[in-house]
C-alpha cells in the first residue's frame, strides 16, 4: 500500500498534519480507537497528556500489527485532547507524529 499526504492550497496550512490522505492499493483495517490504559485496564499517566498520548500510540500500535500494519499503513488520524492548551496539543502531536 501506498500513502500520500497531502494539503490543500485553498485551505490554511495545518500545523503538523496534513489535509488529506491518498491510500492506494491496500487492506483496510479499521481499529475500535486507542485509549491510555495499560494491559491491565489501569489509566497510565494520570495527568500527564504526553504520557497518556504515548500510550495510546504504543496500544494502537499493537492493534496495527495485530493486522499486520504499522504507523506508515495508516491514512487518517483523530486525536482528542481534553481541555487542553495550545501547548499541550502540540506537545500530544509531536508523540503522535513520532510513531
């Protein structure tokens, strides 16, 4: 599978993601979200988004490769960042972009 990344010039330039993405040739995997709870189902990182933010990626990541993806497989991203200031989500995008 291929993905393409891309922006639209008719929109406003997005702060460390982008518009839109192009998947070609490829499997869908659908994954039910990932949320910052540990094998267990303990909250990991109470209080601290980036913590939080790297265990939801480390548990989305375990969902792809149960399906035999990986970070560079997946077109779309949401994130939810609960009250947060502008600090916080960009300091929550770059855990997520790192993956």
């Amino acid at each position: 599978m291929t993905v393409e990344l891309r922006n639209v010039d008719a929109l406003a330039a997005p702060p460390g993601y982008s518009h839109l993405a192009l998947a070609r040739g490829a499997t869908l995997i659908f994954t039910a979200g990932a949320v910052p709870l540990d094998a267990d189902g303990a909250l990991v990182g109470e209080g601290d988004a980036v913590a939080q933010a790297e265990r939801v990626n480390e548990n989305l990541l375990a969902q792809l490769g149960a399906g035999g993806a990986g970070p560079r497989d997946v077109a779309k991203t949401t994130v939810y960042v609960a009250g947060a200031s502008h600090e916080k989500q960009t300091a929550v995008w770059e855990v997520v972009r790192s993956s």
